[in-house]
C-alpha cells in the first residue's frame, strides 16, 4: 500500500499514513485532513560523476562483474 503525508487542517500536525486509495479518499472527504503533495527526488550526476559519488566498493564490485562476465563484457569499469 502506498505511503501518503497528511496533514491535520486543525493542528498543521504532519503524519505519514499508510493508506489503500479508498481509504485516503474517505479521509480527505471527512475535511479533517488533507494529502501534502510533494516532488520526485531525482539524484543528479553522469558517468563517472555518479560512479565516484558511489565509493570504492561499488567501483571494485564492477570490477569483479567484469572480470566474470567472459571477453566479450561491454562493462566499462
């Protein structure tokens, strides 16, 4: 079930509420609450940017898919 922030008309209390649709739909009907709508977070960054961002580890765990995956491996470590 999808995960929503609803905030208290009242109190201006936010509260993460775990809801089906009809039960948010029920809650906003009610006018006691209503739904905060808020962006997609997006994680910035290309290529090696993203690649350095990610630490040692990840880069060496690639290394290591490379090596095993046989001659022809088109991953670029």
């Amino acid at each position: 079930m999808p995960s929503y922030t609803m905030i208290n008309k009242k109190t201006g209390e936010e509260q993460e509420m775990v809801l089906t649709l009809a039960e948010r739909e029920d809650l906003l009907s009610k006018g006691e609450w209503k739904q905060k709508l808020t962006t997609a977070k997006f994680i910035t960054g290309h290529g090696d940017v993203a690649r350095r961002q990610a630490g040692s580890e990840w880069n060496n765990f690639l290394k290591k898919i490379d090596k095993n995956a046989g001659r022809h491996s088109k991953i670029q470590t």
